[in-house]
C-alpha cells in the first residue's frame, strides 16, 4: 500500500493510539486478526441500536444514507446538507481531511454558521479514552471547513427508569460538553497523525512487546497473535499478581513460578499457589471443615442466568439493569439423601421476572442454607427484583439470608495447580471432579447463554432452533447447580 493511498478512519486512529502495531495489522495485515465471536457482534449491535435511538433526540434530523462502499458519495451528499442549511442535524455526516476519514454521529446546526459534534456511546458515564473519538474528529472538521462551536459526548443516564412504553429520550441520554482540561489539543491530535502515517508507510510492524495496552481499554483483535499461549507455571497465573511485580520478576529473569525466590514479596494466595506449583499437589485447609459444618439441611445449591440490556426492556428497568432469565436449583434435604432438580427458564418476549422469583421462592422455601458461587452477584439480582416486585420483598431476603458462598470459602481454603491463578467455576470444578467437563456443551458461559436465550425468544426462531436453545440453556444452568453439589462433596472428602 502506498503513501498515497494509506487512509486513517476515526477507528483507525483510536486503534493507533491505544498500540500502534495494532494500526499497522489492521490496516496491512488484518488477517491476523482473532475472529469476532458473537459476543462482540452483538456488542456491536446493541451499540448500532442505541445510535439509531438516540437520533430520536434530534427530530428533523438527516441521515446520510450512502454506505461505506460508497465514501466519495456520503461526503458529497454531507456538503450539500450542510450547505442547504435546512436540517437542523445530520447523522453520519461524512469528511476527509489529509488522509484522514471520519462519520459523526451527530452534527448538529448551531446557529447561522457553527455546529456542535456530538459522539454518541453506549456507555453509562465518560470514560477517558472518548476524548480522542472527538478530537480527532474536530479534527479532521476543521481542516474540511467546518466550524464546531462545540463538542459533546451523549451517552445512556444510568439513573432513567423505563416506564414499559416509551423511551423518553430527554432523559434516557445525557449530553455532556467535553470540558477543556478533559480535551485532547489540537497539536497532539496532529502529532500522533505523522507518528500514525510514519509508522503505517514502514515496511514492517512496529516491535511493540505485549503490555497493559492489549487489553486497555479495548481487547485488542490481535491479542493471540502477539499473546502466545504461556506455560502453566507462568508467573503472570499467579492469582492476583499485579504489573508491579511481574516487571520486577522480567527484570529478574524469572518466567516460571517454580524459580520464584522464596524472599520475593507475595502475598499469602500468591506463595500459597507457588508451593502448589512447586509439589504439584493441592492444598485444602484444615479450616474449611469448619466451614463446610455450618451448613444445614434442607440443602440448596442455586445459580441465576441473567442478561443487561444497554437499552432497558421492561417497566421500572434502567439502562444495563439485569433481565434474570433462568435459574437452576438442586436441593437435598438431608445428608447423603438424594439430589433433586428443579428449573425455570423463560422461553417468550415477556417479562420473565415475576415468574422468575415466583417459582423461586417456591423451591427454596425451607432451605437452611443456599449455596452459590459469587453470592455478591445473585444478592444483586434479588435485590433488583425486590425492588421491582415489594410484594415478594419478604420472601427474596429470607432467601438472602440463608445464602452461602462457596467462592468465598474455595478462596481463603483451596488451591489447586490447575487453577492457573483463577477461581472461576469453569476452573475449579475440573481440578477437584473431572469426570464433570463444560468443553461438551453446546452453552457452556454465562455470555453465551445471554445470546441463546435472546435467539430462544425471538419470534423469528424457526421452531426447531428453539427447541435445541432450550435444551442447551438448560443442561448448562443445571450443570452449573450440580457442579455445586459435586464440588462441595470432593471437599468434604478431602478434609
């Protein structure tokens, strides 16, 4: 690709600043790229849709329709919009300046001359890095003539509250001017461009070493590739370990766990997971016999699948509020006495809340304790659905409170080398019952079942799909509450 045809897009240029190697593949080498799972195209279209409704903030407002094939056509057709003066906004208003190509969300008129350019996330607050999609944009509107009186980031008010029937955009937005100390200049903006452009017309990819920018604030797409796969006893599966201490460790020299000296600063988890790389062997605390006798029977082992929305679904929910779908609960009513399973999982478009907790509160009533796996995160949930629903308020704090977290005690009782520095159930279980594996299910993430169930309860599903969803989602959530019970039964084995 020649000088003269290298072309940087506003993505392409925030790409650039957060690695520049991750500019030069996207443009020269994009093959190398990870594939896009369905998670990140569907973060993609969750952000489209809050784009289009947003644009409902700006009634009269144009679109310039011409596609990305078609740039030289969406910046005529911007030209004319701006010069004929009667739309008061123009969405996916399109310039080029210098080799450098950008589409507003949002350009709208402000007075006889001047426009204001308002970015639109799907965000709940500004984060740090917005600062450069608007620059750069200013940018690149200066250098094509067009004055911008202001600029402005719009994004979702995590405090609306959806009343079922209509957003009000007035107050599902917030629209908030990019204040100067927050800004990025002009000269900086111009400065990265030359660095952008020199590095692009090279005949090879910068030598960046991988860092904290693969990750922050965006997952690069290129991450494997400059990301191999790392030993098991590589120091970075240290459970918690931090970049402080990792850098000193490659000052060191030290990449395996089993070489870290016995006089380097770690804390207790971390030198606790070093001696267990180090025998192979795992470790179990005499202390969580004691924590294992606290529960009582009736026994409950409880999960929840959930999804969050950017754009609220249902009366009373706000923007990212969790939709409890599903939940599984396996209960036992008395010691060695046999497992029995129950289940619910929404399967149409409507509210699925209130039967969610009414079938709920039905299973577990009488249990005396509630084992989870992350209590902080089913806690929130119940309490989302007291708030919603008060008649039930009584009822989800009783179970709240017979509720037990097993992460917490695996935590500060249980190691095993397999657990690579996580804790996660997906982790845990295999370490301690391998005959119990996720690798064979067709759902087998909490992600994933968020999408499943959103193809479950589509109308235009054909009904064979449907069926197979069902039958995924709930041998997945039913998993989960039985890897509970199993787990807890190997520990109690083991002290």
């Amino acid at each position: 690709m020649s000088k003269n045809t290298i072309r940087i897009s506003k993505s392409k240029f925030v790409a650039g600043v957060q690695c520049l190697k991750r500019l030069y593949l996207e443009v020269h080498q994009p093959e190398l790229a990870g594939e896009l799972d369905e998670a990140s195209k569907a973060v993609m279209e969750q952000g489209r849709q809050v784009g289009l409704v947003a644009q409902k903030a700006f009634p009269g407002g144009v679109t310039v329709e011409a596609g990305h094939t078609d740039l030289a056509e969406a910046i005529k057709i911007t030209r004319e919009l701006i010069a004929k003066s009667e739309a008061p906004a123009i969405f996916e208003a399109t310039f080029q300046h210098k080799g450098v190509l950008v589409r507003t969300d949002v350009l709208r008129r402000s007075g006889r001359s001047g426009h204001r350019l308002i970015e639109v996330k799907s965000a709940t607050d500004v984060k740090p890095h917005y600062a450069y999609d608007i620059a750069i944009q200013r940018h690149v509107l200066t250098g094509a003539d067009v004055e911008v009186e202001r600029a402005s980031l719009m994004h979702l008010n995590r405090d609306y509250v959806y009343d079922g029937k209509e957003y009000d955009v007035s107050q599902l937005f917030v629209i908030a001017d990019v204040k100067p100390k927050d800004a990025v200049s002009e000269s900086e903006i111009s400065d990265r461009l030359k660095e952008q452009f020199r590095i692009l017309n090279k005949p090879k990819a910068p030598d960046i070493k991988p860092g904290k920018q693969c990750k922050d604030p965006f997952v690069c797409e290129f991450y494997e590739h400059c990301n191999p796969e790392l030993p098991g006893d590589h120091v970075s599966l240290l459970p918690r370990i931090n970049v402080q201490k990792l850098e000193k460790l490659a000052v060191a020299g030290i990449t395996s766990i089993r070489k870290i000296p016995i006089t380097f600063p770690l804390s207790e988890l971390q030198r606790r997971a070093v001696e267990c790389v180090k025998s192979g062997k795992p470790f179990i605390s005499p202390e969580l016999a004691d924590e294992l006798d606290g529960l009582t029977f009736p026994l409950c082992f409880m999960d929840f699948e959930t999804v969050f929305p950017a754009l609220p679904r249902f009366a009373k929910m706000g923007p990212y509020d969790h939709i409890p779908f599903q939940w599984s609960v396996h209960r036992q009513e008395k010691p060695g006495g046999p497992l029995k399973h129950f289940e619910f999982l929404a399967e149409n478009d409507s509210d699925p809340r209130l039967p969610f907790v009414e079938s709920l509160c039905k299973v577990v009533t009488g249990a005396r304790s509630i084992v989870v796996y992350n209590q902080s995160f089913e806690s929130s949930r119940l309490d989302d659905l007291a708030r919603w629903l008060p008649a039930y308020k009584s009822d989800i704090e009783a179970i709240k409170g017979e509720m037990w977290d097993l992460l917490v005690a695996v935590r500060q009782n249980v190691y095993h080398p397999a657990f690579a520095g996580s804790f996660s159930l997906k982790s845990v279980l295999p370490a301690f019952v391998p005959e119990m594996t996720y690798e064979t299910l067709e759902v087998a993430e909490g992600t994933a079942a968020g999408l499943a169930w959103a193809r479950l309860i589509d109308p235009a599903t054909p009904s064979a799909e449907k069926s197979r969803l069902k039958k995924a989602l709930l041998k997945y959530c039913a998993q989960d509450t039985l890897a509970l019970a199993k787990l807890l039964e190997a520990f109690r084995k083991s002290v």
